[in-house]
C-alpha cells in the first residue's frame, strides 16, 4: 500500500529508519532488502501464509464488542483478539511471514532476539513446524524472570543463549543476535520480533502484522456498517501490534490513530520506558529514530513493568507518526496499566498480558463521545504474567 506514512525505497519514514548498519552487515541487509517484496508478493507465498495463519494460527481473530466496558466508559469498545492467536500474541504473525521468507531464501539456520520471550517463543514454534534449527538469544536477567518461556522455547527445540553484557535484557540480546548474523551471513536467517531495526525490517515486519487491520476494517464494517471507527488503540514497544493495527487506516485520516507507550513508575521519574515523550533522534540497531538516551548519547536504560514494552527506541515509523501529527501519543504507568489489567479481566472475564492492559488508558485519557467507538488491540494474553499478578493483586 503506498502512503505517506509508509517506507519510501531507501526505507525511510520522512526523516526516520533507513540502514545504519556497520558493513560487515551489508550484504545481509542487501540480499533481503532485494528479495522480500518480490518473495511476500508471489502468489505462492501468499498462499501459504494466508493458509498458515488461518489453520495454524487460528486467524482471523475475533473483533469483539465489549459491552461491560462500553457501559462504564459510555462510549462503544470493540477489542480486535490477538490474544487469540496460537502461542498468546500477535508476535506469530511476523514469524510464520519471515520464516516463509527465510526458507524460500533458503537459510537454514534461525536466529532470534527475545524479551520477555514471547518473539522467542514464536520462533521456536515456526521453527519446529519447518524443521529449522532454532537458536534464540535472550539477556540472562531475562532468562531468570521469565522461566516458563525459556522452557517453552527448549521443548521446541531451540537453543537459549544469555547475553551477559549490558544490563542483560532485551537491548543486550540484540545486539548479540546482529554479531552472530555478521558471523553466519550464508546459512542464517534474522528473525527480527518488532518494526524495529535495519531496513527493510520495519517495513517487512508491519506488512506481516498488517493482517490485523485488514481483518479489523472488514469485521467493523460488518458489525457497524462503518468501515472507520473513531479510534484504534494500542500499546508500543518496539510497535509491531500498532503498525500492524493502524496500517490499513493510514490514510483514512478521519479515524485517530492512538499509541500509548510505558511510562513505568512515571515519566520523569527515571524508571520508563516512554520514548516519545522523552525520545531525541538518534541510531539504535541500524534505524534513525526516536530513543532514550543521555547528554553523552548513551542509550538510557529503559524500565517498564512489562517485559514486552521495555525497549529504549520504537519503531521508525512511529517516530514518523508522531512528527507528522497522525498518531496520538499517550502513556500508562505501571499502576494504571495494572488497575486496567484487573478491571478488564472483571468487566469481560478476559485477562490481557500486562503489555495490552497499556492500552486502555485510552478510554480515561481520551474525551471519546458516548456515540464514538473505539477498537483496542488486545496484543496478548495475560498467562505469562500470572507471577506479576499473583504478586501485585495478592491471588
Ligand atoms: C512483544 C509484545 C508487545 C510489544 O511489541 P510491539 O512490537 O510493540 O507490538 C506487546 N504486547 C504483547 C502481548 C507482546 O508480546
């Protein structure tokens, strides 16, 4: 889809993404951005992606009415359930369209970056399904707090291992992923988890993703008889599930595009991960864009209670989205993302992974008329944050 909000050949967003890469990554970068258009537009590919994601995946996800939540916010809600998904969140979206990618390029070896383990766990499971070795790099703080997912991605064959430098989570296994790609740039295969990092990541991953939207458009016109609602919502990290939620509704201009990003103990507070609100432009994993850092251009340790928005960038679209005006920008602490966690899990018996429950400060931050409706993207489901619960709530 051409729009101004989208990536122009080089990869840039307005004065964003592009490759700023080190060259002994260059002929990485090179092949893939040659091939994948032409790889992702054959019929064939298609085919079986769409056929994956439907009997695999279980797509498409319901887009559901949430009528308790309408009634206490007196607006219309409508969640698009990615919490649907095989594996719990939007991320295999991505995996089963770069796997596909990867085999027809044919790599036979897979590397991955995780944090909290969810972009992990996708992988090994795309992995398994295609019979390709599997080899997850994950910060070895990450790989103590998130035990479940690490046994997860073992049982399916891969291979954890720990970065140790840094403060040891999601930024520290990136890097260590990219210098493993330096070393294996014949047989390897980069399966990047967000819409983040070199060109033509971002634009590859948000295409991948953009099936969220293209359902979302159709079910809402079918239930409304609108194509637009007046507002789609949803949580940034890197920014995957909101790339691939707003896609579709890029140039339909009428309805609001809303990200709402982490703002762990608060933004000023020295503990955050709201890269927008303090963000200056700056280079992180070969992309131009918005990041947390210091006077010295030191990358800022970033904190969020939820390991999946716990990222000092985001995406470069996004950062597009922001000096363009398309996109509203809010933010949830940890403790409003928390009271939303419990209060959508007792207002519509859904429990949303602590990444999703971001979201919904919308519905509080946002003058939304009782006659409006507005669509949340549910990205994941809350069993991998049980232990978070089970503390904070007192279970
Ligand atoms: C990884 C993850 C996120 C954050 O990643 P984005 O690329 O910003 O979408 C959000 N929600 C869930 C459930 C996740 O697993």
């Amino acid at each position: 889809m051409k729009s101004k909000y989208n990536a122009d050949e080089q990869g840039m967003y307005g004065r964003f993404g592009g490759a700023w890469i080190p060259e002994m990554l260059q002929p990485n970068i090179d092949n893939l951005r040659k091939v994948y258009l032409d790889i992702i537009n054959t019929a064939e590919f298609q085919k079986e992606y769409v056929a994956l994601l439907k009997d695999y995946v279980g797509r498409p996800t319901p887009l559901y009415y949430a009528k308790r939540l309408s009634q206490k916010y007196n607006t219309h809600v409508y969640l698009k359930r990615e919490d649907l998904n095989h594996t719990g969140a939007h991320k295999i979206n991505n995996t089963i369209g770069q796997i596909l990618v990867a085999r027809k390029m044919g790599k036979k070896r897979i590397i991955a970056e995780t944090g909290a383990g969810q972009h992990g766990v996708a992988t090994a499971t795309a992995c398994a399904l295609m019979g390709l070795q599997c080899v997850v790099y994950m910060g070895a703080l990450d790989i103590e707090r998130q035990a479940p997912n690490v046994a997860r991605m073992k049982m399916l064959g891969a291979q954890v291992i720990a970065a140790t430098s840094g403060n040891q989570t999601l930024k520290d296994a990136t890097n260590e992923a990219l210098r493993d790609w330096i070393c294996h740039p014949e047989d390897t295969f980069y399966i990047i988890g967000s819409v983040v990092g070199p060109h033509p990541y971002p634009d590859m991953v948000t295409r991948f993703q953009s099936i969220i939207s293209q359902e979302l458009k159709a079910q809402f016109k079918e239930k409304t008889g609108s194509e637009y609602p007046d507002y789609v919502v949803a949580c940034v990290g890197g920014g995957s599930n909101a790339s691939g939620s707003f896609y579709h509704f890029l140039d339909d201009e009428q309805v609001k595009l809303v990200a709402v990003e982490a703002s762990g103990l608060g933004i000023h507070s020295g503990e955050t991960a709201a890269t927008i609100a303090l963000g200056e432009v700056g280079i992180i994993h070969g992309s131009k864009t918005f990041l947390m850092q210091d006077e010295d251009g030191q990358i800022v340790e970033p904190y969020s209670i939820s390991a999946g928005l716990d990222y000092p960038g985001i995406g470069p679209q996004h950062a597009h989205l922001k000096d363009t005006d398309r996109a509203i920008f809010l933010d949830a602490t940890d403790q409003e993302a928390l009271d939303f966690a419990l209060e959508v899990t007792r207002l519509e018996g859904i429990i949303p992974a602590m990444e999703s429950a971001h979201a919904f400060v919308a519905l509080t931050k946002l003058n939304i008329a009782p006659e409006q409706s507005v669509v949340i993207t549910m990205s994941g489901r809350g069993d991998k944050d049980m232990s978070t619960y089970m503390e904070r709530f007192k279970l």
